[in-house]
C-alpha cells in the first residue's frame, strides 16, 4: 500500500523529459558505435540524405526491419570516404542519398529467411553481408532539391536491370551511374557487378561485425506479414 501511495506521488514526466531520456538513449547508442570504430553518417556529411529503406516498408519485404530512429552509421574510414564522394558530387551540384549503411546480423538473418535463395544473399551459416562490419554502403544520387536522378532499377530490385554495368537504351540513366560510380571509386570504393548501388571499402582493416545489442539498439519485433516474393532473375550474390 506504501509503495502504490509513493508511486503516485512521482511526478509524471513531461514531454520535454520524455524527449531528453530518448535523447540521452540516442547519444549511449552513439558513445557505443564510437567505441567499436562506427560513425553517424549525418554528422560528418550534413547535406547528405539519409533514406534507410529497412527503417520503412519499402522494401523487398514488405517489413520494418529496423526502428524508425535507426541511427545512419558507418565505419570511421568508409564515411572518411564516402565524405570524398560527397565532396566530389557537390561540385557537380549533386548529392549522395543513402538507402542503407551498417546493417545488423539479425537484420542480415531476416532478409535470408524473406529470400530464402542464396542467389540474393549469403546464408548466415557461410558468413554476414559486409554491412554488418560498416565497411559498405547503399547509394543513389539526388540533386539539389533532393530529387532522385534516374538510375537503372529501384533499391534491391534483384533483376538483371540492377546490374552496375547498365547496358540499356537510356543516355541520361548511362550518364547518372557513371557520374556516381566515378566519384565512389575515385573516392576509394569498388563495386559489385549485380548491383549498381552497393559501394565497398575493403581498406577498412579494423572492421568487426558488430551486433544490434552491442550498439544498444532496439530491432523491431518479428512480423508474421508475408515478404512480396522476390523474382527469380539473373543471380546475384550480396556482399
């Protein structure tokens, strides 16, 4: 009975309150990514646009697979790099729009059970997509206004039209993927031939796989919705 009477007496917290322990809880996750060599991408380039397609639905399966606050990161010396290609584009009054960076193992194993093929994606038993060590990188190019350039295919459309080496009809398509993949490999990145938006810096020596629980961060639950079925197309292996 003393304990209910002393529960009522504490105050209720205000949204001011709520807001600074989300915040508090924002910046222990970043301490953490600090301590194992991860970066917040929005913090070293601020005109760069952050759209994580696994923090929405939009995406191959239909799923939030990450929370809406998922913090955009990436190892030290792969956003050191993508921080030149930012560099670079903005000459050409263009910038970078990232669909995905550091992705959890967890989310890895998600993606794998949607897909169930591993013609899209390494099976967890013979190792993790490079995302989970932060050392690869999702991107498109948007212009000033934030607008998407025409490219190839969307995000994760795992058909032959993703492929980095476009070979369609389409000048001002043509012209859109070399303008990024010149200023990504200029910058230190390679790619991969299946799929034109995937970046890589394999120079990142220190980079570990770093769980979900490491960082502190909250993964959604499991969802029993049915992933869209993913095409059956060119193979294509996901780094």
């Amino acid at each position: 009975m003393l304990l209910l009477s002393l529960t009522l007496l504490l105050p209720y917290p205000s949204q001011g309150q709520a807001k600074k322990n989300s915040t508090l809880t924002r910046i222990d996750i970043l301490n953490r990514a600090t301590a194992l060599n991860l970066a917040p991408v929005g913090t070293l380039i601020p005109d760069i646009v952050i759209d994580l397609k696994y923090a929405t639905r939009d995406n191959f399966t239909s799923q939030s697979l990450y929370p809406p606050d998922m913090p955009c990161l990436l190892h030290r010396m792969t956003l050191s790099r993508l921080k030149q290609a930012q560099k670079i584009l903005r000459k050409k009054k263009l910038r970078l729009k990232v669909w995905d960076a550091y992705r959890p193992p967890t989310v890895h194993r998600q993606l794998w059970a949607a897909a169930k093929s591993s013609t899209y994606l390494v099976p967890p038993e013979k190792g993790l997509s490079l995302h989970c060590y932060g050392v690869a990188v999702d991107v498109t190019l948007v212009d000033q206004d934030g607008q998407e350039l025409l490219m190839p295919s969307r995000h994760d459309e795992f058909s032959s039209s993703a492929s980095s080496t476009y070979t369609g009809p389409n000048k001002v398509i043509l012209r859109n993927l070399k303008t990024l993949q010149k200023a990504m490999k200029k910058a230190g990145f390679s790619t991969i031939k299946d799929e034109w938006w995937h970046f890589t810096n394999m120079e990142a020596a220190s980079a570990k796989i770093i769980t979900a629980q490491q960082l502190g961060i909250q993964l959604p639950g499991k969802s029993t919705r049915k992933a869209k079925p993913v095409p059956v197309a060119v193979p294509i292996t996901r780094p």
